[in-house]
C-alpha cells in the first residue's frame, strides 16, 4: 500500500480555510489581524504561506471564527463554518443584544 499524499501543506490548507472565514465573515485580512492582534504583514505573510501558523494564532482563530482546530486544518467539511461575529463586537449605543429596536 502507498502513502497517500496531500495536495497542500497544513499551513496551505489552513491558509485557504482562513481566507474562507474571513470571506463569510466580510472581514479585511487588516481588522482579522487587528482581531487576533497578530500584524498585518505577519497575517498577510501566513496568509500567504510565508511563514507557518503559531499554535496561538490558531487558537485565536478558533475563538474568533466559532470553528474547531479539525475544520482549520481540513478535517471537516469547508462547508460547516458559517458566519460568526465576534464577542468583542458590542450593540450600537441605545441598542440591546437580540432587540435592536428597543
């Protein structure tokens, strides 16, 4: 039996994963960054397979995204991540969680 191999690197895959995230999420590599208080040359060098994912970073990007460490890394369906606003993200003045009108 042979080996079978990968079509990307794990830093590729978990790459592509990310832009997808920050696709749905309508969110620049700029405010990702700012978000998971990496800089945007270092985000945008990971992004672009210039350099691999710190085990933090990956953490951080869990957290903000609401996505498993087995979605970034590709066991789990690209399909499964859906939009996710971050918990930082507070209502605009006047307005409550869940009531936007009161």
């Amino acid at each position: 039996m042979s080996e079978e191999t990968q079509p990307y690197s794990s830093d590729e895959l978990i790459s592509q994963r990310v832009n997808h995230l920050l696709f749905i999420n309508r969110l620049t590599r700029r405010r990702a960054a700012d978000e998971l208080g990496i800089s945007h040359s270092a985000f945008n060098t990971k992004i672009n397979g210039g350099s691999s994912w710190r085990a933090e970073e990956l953490v951080s990007l869990t957290d903000r995204f609401g996505v498993s460490f087995d979605f970034l890394v590709g066991r789990v369906p690209i399909e499964y991540a859906v939009p996710h606003q971050a918990e930082t993200d507070s209502p605009a003045q006047g307005e409550t969680p869940g009531n936007p009108s009161a």
